[in-house]
C-alpha cells in the first residue's frame, strides 16, 4: 500500500540517512532514522543548509537535524526494503 503523493509505502521502518561533516579537526557521522512503522526521512537542502527530518505518515516532525551545507562531506540514504521491515 503506498501513501498518495509521497511514493513511500506505508510501513518505513528501517529508512535512514546517515551524515557525515567536517568538524575542523576531523569528521563526524550522524544517523537518522525512521524508528516506527509509517515513518520516513526526508532531505531538505537549501543554500547553506541541509536539513534531514523524521516525519509521520501526516507530515508532523519527529526528528531534526540542521547541517551547514559548506560542512557536509557526505549524504547517503539507505532506504527501506519494499515489502518488508528489517529485523
């Protein structure tokens, strides 16, 4: 069952972004994930900022997470399986 207009299927779990920065003295990760079922994350980027959000299946957010663009090395999404949650 997928929900109209996003093109994510219902159940998300397991949909995560993981985010790595330049910290000046070397680099973080950061992970942000889709924790419950009918969850996702989304990536908003704009001039200097990168914004990654765990949101519900009605749009509120649960989760934020603001990088400065300049500092981003790296942005990798892993999303979740169709069909099936992860274990």
């Amino acid at each position: 069952m997928t929900c109209y207009g996003t093109g994510y299927e219902t159940t998300m779990r397991g949909d995560r972004v993981e985010i790595v920065i330049d910290t000046g003295n070397g680099v973080s990760t950061y992970e942000i994930a889709a924790t419950k079922a009918g969850r996702r994350v989304e990536i908003n980027t704009t001039r200097n900022l990168t914004e990654v959000v765990e949101v519900t299946r009605s749009g509120k957010p649960i989760r934020t997470a603001r990088f400065i663009t300049a500092r981003v090395i790296a942005l990798v999404e892993h999303p979740a399986p169709n069909g099936s949650t992860p274990a």
